[in-house]
C-alpha cells in the first residue's frame, strides 16, 4: 500500500506515523518540517533550498521532478530525478508525488490524502515561510483537477488510486473515500 501525503488542510488531524505500519509514504515540499516521508519529491526551488538548508536531504532521498540549474545541490545531499522525462507545466508537487509512487509500485494501490484541490487556497503550510498567504487567491484549482484527470487517463495506465476525503468535491476519474472508510480498508 502506498499513502500520498498532500499539505492540504483535510488531512490536518491524521497521525502519518500511524500509516508507517501499513505502507509507503510519499509526501512532497515542506511535509519534511514535520513528518519524514519514505520519499520526498519537490520541484520548488525556494523549496528545494529549504530542504537544502535544513540538512533533511542529506540523510533523507529527494526526488527532483526535473534538473533545474539554478540549483546548487551540494554533492553530500541525496537528490535523484524523477525517473520520466514528459511533464505537465506547470508542474504540481503533489501530482509528481502521485506520479513517482506509481513508476516505483506501479501495482500497489495509492491513496491520495490531504489533496484539497478545490475551492480556496487550504494548504497547511500556508502563512510559513516560502509559501504563500492564505488569503492569496488559489489560482490553479481547475489546471490542478485537469492533471490528475491526466494523470490516470495518460501517465499512470491502470493505477489504482483512492482519494481520502470527507468531502463531496470529486476529481471525475478518481474514486473518493472517506476516513472511516479508508481506515476500514487499510
């Protein structure tokens, strides 16, 4: 089983060391300043030279999406690429997330938690520093939605992928569960 952690708000509540026990984690951008994913992907960066900074990425794989040479990666830290070369721009950390997890464990079920991708802005690391303000506008909610629905209909052919939510709000190819639910099944 494979648990992908996105930073919305949705999953705010949810212990991820209780997932460790049941699976993978895969997590993306500054999820590292609280939890340590099995795997760590960004494509940020302001990001990516936090992680840098903090040390995470010397003990801990960060997966780049794509080579940026603006980035001085020192040769101590453990940075990989992505290993597909096609992207979606611009480029979601939280869809590379979903995207790595599936060309690592291409048969493995996936569950998406915390990918409140609808509505207003709803990111847990919102009003912190090297993100944005919560009262900035949410400007790509619809492209968002867009590359998912590619996602499984192009990039990732035959994934299995469950989105935890207590919400009604749906990605029209990825089947919605509950909490409840998602614990009575893993």
């Amino acid at each position: 089983m494979i648990f992908c952690i996105g930073n919305g708000k949705s999953r705010e509540h949810l212990d991820l060391n209780k997932l460790k026990e049941h699976g993978k984690i895969f997590g993306c951008n500054a999820l590292y300043r609280d939890f340590s994913p099995d795997y760590l992907i960004s494509n940020d960066p302001i990001i990516v030279n936090e992680i840098i900074e903090s040390g995470y990425s010397k003990d801990n794989n960060v997966y780049l999406v794509e080579q940026q040479p603006s980035l001085k990666i020192p040769k101590d830290h453990k940075f990989k690429l992505a290993p597909w070369g096609d992207n979606l721009y611009p480029i979601n950390s939280g869809w590379a997330t979903v995207r790595l997890a599936y060309n690592l464990f291409p048969e493995d079920q996936i569950y998406m938690i915390g990918y409140d991708i609808f509505g207003d802005r709803n990111n847990i690391y919102d009003d912190t520093p090297n993100y944005p303000k919560s009262t900035e506008e949410h400007h790509m909610s619809t492209e968002w939605q867009g590359m998912f629905y590619l996602l499984v209909e192009h990039f990732c052919p035959g994934i299995k992928l469950k989105r935890v939510i207590n919400s009604t709000t749906k990605i029209d190819n990825i089947e919605n569960i509950t909490y409840e639910n998602f614990w009575k099944e893993i």
